[in-house]
C-alpha cells in the first residue's frame, strides 16, 4: 500500500509526497494526522491526501499455448460519454491474442471482428460500471513487454517461452468485477493468465478555506512547490539500514537553516526530529520507526506528479 499527500501553493501549482510500503491496515485517518501535523513545515496547501490499495489474487487458466508469444497485442478501444458530455477512452491490449477474434482485411491488415470487440465491450461494462461504453475499433498490434511490467488494476499473462506480461484494465467497480473479466478474457488469449492485481483508492479532497488548504506567501521563492526540501529519514529493516526520503515542497522559511555561504537552506534538526515522529506513527512504529538524517532544499523544474 502506499499513501500520497498533494500540495498546492500561492500560484495553483501542485506537487506530491508519496510514502510507499505501507501495511495494507493503515487507515486514511493516519494519513489525514500526519498531514495536519506537517502544514506548519511547508508554505503549500494541504490540497488533498489518500491511501493506494493494492491486492493481489490467482487465476486459474491451465498452461500457454505453443504459439503463444506475449510481444503480439490485440489493440482495442472504447470510448464513452459522461454526465458532463465530456468523451473518455478507454484502451486494452490483450497479450498474444487468439487469432479466432480477428479477420484479414485485404490491404489493411487484422482487424478485431465486430462481435468480438461488442462481446469485450458488455463485459468492460460489467467490470467498470460504464453502461454507455461503446466499441471504436481493433486491430493487431506487436509491442515489446518488459517482464513484469505492473501497474495498478492488471492482469498478468504467461507466454510458451515464459515471458510475462500485464494487461492493464479501467477501474473495476470491485475485486471480484476484474476476477470475473479475467477470467472472461482469458477465452480472447492463447497465453495463460496468472495473476490478478486490484487497485482502490480512499482520497479527500480538502475546501479552500480548510486551514490545512491554504498556503503561505513566502522570502526567496520558498511558497512555490518548485523550491523542495528532500527530507531524509533512515530506519532499520532486519539487519539493514534503509533510507527513505520524503518530498517536502514550498518548505517554510522559519524551519530553515540557511548555510555560511548564503547560497543554501538545510531542515532545522528539531523540524525533522519531529516529522521523523509523526511520520513513524502514520506508518505504525512496528512496522517502519524512523529517525531524522537530514533536509536539503534545492530549486529545479516541477516534474509530473
């Protein structure tokens, strides 16, 4: 499991802090603590934070075909329209598909039939909830994959020669609705499905005028999300000394030290001591106790968050 905070500064500019390998047990309640106990440290809005579920699960398909070769896509896309008439994609490809599901269009080349594509459709429907989904087209495709390439809600597929590769699929509406279309797809593949992997998200979404939402006007560039603190906590994992750092964005002026040369900010010892706190209670103290390292504040380009 993993839990993010998402922060926004004086200009609307955002930025994330990610805490990864979390027990699936801890809440979002834990998650909405260590916020609150953190907006004293940084300039940015508390915009919004949430926990990241991940659960995995066995599929049952018996063994991969001979010819099956997982680098060989069936490429199909949906498209639907929302209650704001705003029109949304959806695209799956499925690993060495079953060449039954296709037709050879002279000159063009392998096209998804129409009932194929209409039957995956109804079950997108059933897995997702989107009851006005709609086929758009398919073809076959080839794509490298690298082995296990997971990512959120997927299914992973097993080829002859024992390369691996995860179909990605829209949000299901539940566990047991990508069971289902798993173990539906699996007629459309001549590779064998092996695993399942479910993803759901708990999140809030904090009102402007929360106190914890609004930001702080700051000296030297520090009320942007741009100026970062990369604060650096360390913590024992049997017998190994791990390190873990945490995205500290628009970090407040007076929790820095600034250095002799005048050209740099260092996190007051006192500010991390307590974060390194606040933090090992959001993860739970049997599962991760952290102790302070450092804080280094730097100024570079906003990456995609």
């Amino acid at each position: 499991m993993k839990a993010y905070i998402r922060f926004q500064d004086v200009g609307g500019i955002q930025s994330s802090a990610w805490f990864k390998n979390m027990v699936n047990s801890a809440t979002l309640a834990a998650v909405q603590t260590f916020a609150a106990t953190i907006k004293f440290a940084t300039n940015a809005g508390i915009k919004e934070y949430g926990v990241i579920r991940s659960y995995g699960f066995d599929i049952s398909d018996g063994t991969p075909d001979a010819e099956s070769n997982v680098k060989n896509k069936a490429r199909l896309h949906f498209n639907s329209v929302n209650e704001n008439g705003e029109t949304g994609l959806v695209s799956i490809w499925i690993p060495a598909p079953d060449m039954a599901m296709f037709e050879n269009v002279e000159g063009v080349g392998y096209r998804v039939l129409q009932a194929s594509g209409e039957a995956i459709r109804d079950a997108l429907r059933t897995m997702t909830g989107i009851t006005n989904l709609a086929y758009s087209t398919g073809i076959l495709d080839y794509s490298e994959s690298a082995k296990g390439n997971k990512s959120e809600n997927c299914i992973e597929f097993l080829d002859v020669s024992g390369n691996k590769c995860w179909m990605n699929t829209p949000q299901p509406i539940i566990q047991a609705a990508l069971s289902t279309f798993a173990t539906f797809i699996t007629g459309y593949s001549i590779a064998a499905a092996q695993r399942g992997n479910y993803v759901t998200t708990e999140a809030t979404v904090l009102l402007s005028t929360d106190p914890l939402a609004i930001p702080n006007a700051d000296i030297n560039g520090l009320d942007s999300v741009e100026r970062r603190c990369a604060v650096k906590f360390v913590y024992v994992e049997g017998t190994h000394r791990k390190f873990m750092t945490m995205n500290l964005p628009a970090p407040a002026s007076a929790n820095l030290i600034q250095g002799k040369d005048k050209k740099g900010y260092s996190l007051a010892v006192g500010t991390g001591n307590t974060m390194a706190v606040n933090l090992t209670a959001m993860y739970g103290i049997a599962n991760r106790s952290l102790t302070f390292k450092n804080g280094k504040v730097a100024h570079s380009e906003l990456d995609p968050q």
